[in-house]
C-alpha cells in the first residue's frame, strides 16, 4: 500500500499545495486522485505566478480576456477560475463522498487586501459567487484584519481556507471567528454547515532562526509549534462550545499544515509529513513532496493530543533567545508582503504577456 494512501487511511487529508493548466490538462491532476489519495488542492499567488510564466496554455485565454478588456487583476482572476473550476470539478466525487468534509480546492482573495476588512469580504463574496462551485474555499489571511472577514464571509455562507497562521495564538483566533460565524448561522436559524480550514504555516519557523541557533535544533521548532497547534485543536474540539455547534450539526473547521516542502538540503524531503501525521487534519504539499513521499515515505507516530515534548522543546528556543510571539508577528507580516511581491510580479506578467500576444 502507498505510503500516501497509509496516511489518508490514518485520518489525515493529502492535499497539492500546486496548480497549473498543464496539470489538468495532461491528466496529472486526476493521476495523483486516483494513484496518490490525493483529496484536494491549494493556490497562492506565487503558484499562479509561476504557473503562468512556465506555460504557454495560458496564452488562448489571456489573448481572449485581453480582447474583452480586460486587465490587471480582473484578468488573472478570470484566468485562475479557469483553473480552479476545472479542479473543483475533479475533486467533487471525494466533496460529495465525505460530505463537504474533504475534496476543496482553494482560491485566494488580492494579498494587498490583507488588512482591509471591507475589501475582504467584498472579494471573497465576490470570488466565491464566481467560482460556482460548491467545493471551492476562499482564502482569506489570519491577520487582525482578516479575523472579522473571516466571521463575515462564514455567516455568509462563503467556506473559507485561513491562511498565513504561524502560531497556537493565531490559529485559536481563527477559530473563533469561524465559530462566531457559525454560531451568529445557527441562531438565524441558518444551515451551519460552511467548510473551513485553518491553514498553519510550519518550515517558514526554522528557515527564520536557522543561525540563531545550534545545528541540535534545525528543523525542529516548526514542528514543535505544529504540536502545540494540534493540542489547541483536540482541546477546542473538545470543548463545551465546540460540542453545542456540532450538536446543531456543524463541522469542525479543520486544521491544515501548510508550507509543508523541507527547504533545508541536509533534512529528510519528507520531514514535515512524517512528523505531522494527525488525524483530523490535512496536509497540503508542494509537488516534489508529494512525489518523495509516495517515493520513501513513512507515517511514523501520530502527533500527541497533549502536545508531546513539545513544550520542553520551545523551552530550549526560548533559551537560545528565540522569542516566538514575536517572530510569529513577523513572520505572518513577512508572509503577507512575499504574497503582495508576488501578486506585483503576476501583475506585471500578465500586462507583459498581454502586450506581446496583442502586437
């Protein structure tokens, strides 16, 4: 049996943190469904950026839009729906299997929104109603601003991915205002059910304090927060609170390991799915992971629903000058301006793209 499908058997989710047209169109897409377990798929804006710059399929369309007027960032939305419909369309038999529990397929609103509450829910209003698809979530970022957009757009209805949490504190947060919005449903006597995950970030940990601190301790401090996360899941999805909405016939909005790919040489390529093997969660991976992983991996031990040793853990960071709340500050703002340079150079792109398939 696939290590892959070992893993989906343990209650873990296999995601593709990757999209591109060559994808869906060659069949690879569909391949890793049927072959590798694979249960759904998300997007950022670099995603897209480099899947445009490598592809010529995306030339037709761009030509076509650009013919109709449009532009800048309606043309790449216009683009990426292409896409994410299409994969939805893939990942609907495993949405309607499970029940809206699994089979998502994520878009994301503009990165430059991401202190606009107003613009937020605007877009993703906007976006979802566009989408079509059932299975389709909205990602909207963990920031303080987002946090309101979030509770918005699920007393709306819109299924929404959190994306850029880099902490236990960040992902209670984001919790709670997916509650709140199912709760506001709920006493309107509207259908609770609205998709969720809560997307933590885990290798950007160790890339950020990879000189502070000694060769003993690379490549741990993600995982040791990913452990912290996992027990402030098990304990709200144990809660009193958590238990009323479920009793109304809620879902639990589930928790995602998120930047996933092992950026340092000297690691396992597959340290961050071994080492988060969880039930109740889903783990969405780059591409060249998912192959390794099919490849040579393994589940190993199932996370602690206590959160292990990972408080002695944090204890020796701490120790070595590592302030985490701090750098989880950090690092989601520097994760909010890699996603707007990214979105500035998918921009510039597209207008590029645009003038030279126009002339």
């Amino acid at each position: 049996m696939p290590a892959t499908q070992q893993l989906h058997d343990l209650g873990q989710s296999l995601w593709i943190d990757n999209i591109t047209r060559d994808m869906l169109k060659e069949g690879t897409l569909q391949q890793y469904i049927e072959e590798l377990s694979l249960t759904g798929l998300t997007s950022n804006p670099t995603i897209f950026q480099k899947a445009i710059k490598s592809s010529k399929l995306y030339d037709d369309s761009i030509l076509e839009l650009r013919n109709q007027g449009r532009e800048g960032e309606q043309l790449f939305f216009e683009l990426a729906l292409q896409d994410i419909q299409e994969a939805a369309d893939l990942f609907l038999p495993v949405w309607e299997r499970t029940a809206g529990v699994d089979g998502w397929v994520s878009l994301e609103v503009s990165p430059t929104l991401a202190y606009d509450t107003a613009g937020t829910i605007a877009s993703a209003i906007d976006l979802h109603e566009r989408a079509g698809r059932s299975n389709v979530l909205i990602k909207i970022p963990g920031t303080t601003e987002g946090l309101p957009a979030i509770e918005e757009s699920i007393f709306a209805g819109i299924p929404v991915n959190v994306t850029l949490l880099f902490s236990p504190e960040h992902y209670v947060a984001a919790a709670e205002a997916y509650l709140r919005g199912i709760e506001r449903r709920i006493e309107a006597g509207l259908n609770p059910v609205v998709g969720s995950v809560a997307s933590l970030f885990i290798s950007r940990w160790d890339r950020a304090v990879v000189d502070q601190v000694p060769e003993n301790l690379h490549d741990r401090l993600g995982i040791a927060i990913g452990q912290q996360c996992y027990k402030a899941y098990k304990e709200l999805m144990n809660s009193p609170r958590w238990q009323r909405i479920f009793n109304c016939g809620a879902q639990m909005q589930r928790l995602l390991w998120a930047s996933t790919g092992a950026k340092d040489p000297n690691a396992s390529d597959v340290l961050y799915i071994t080492s988060l093997a969880s039930p109740f969660t889903v783990n969405t991976m780059p591409e060249e992971t998912l192959h390794a992983f099919a490849d040579h991996g393994e589940t190993g031990e199932l996370l602690a629903d206590d959160g292990g040793e990972s408080g002695s853990l944090l204890g020796e960071f701490t120790r070595e000058g590592v302030d985490c709340d701090a750098l989880a500050a950090k690092l989601q703002k520097d994760g909010a301006e890699s996603f707007v340079d990214s979105w500035k150079d998918l921009l510039e792109q597209l207008a590029s793209k645009s003038a030279s398939l126009t002339s």
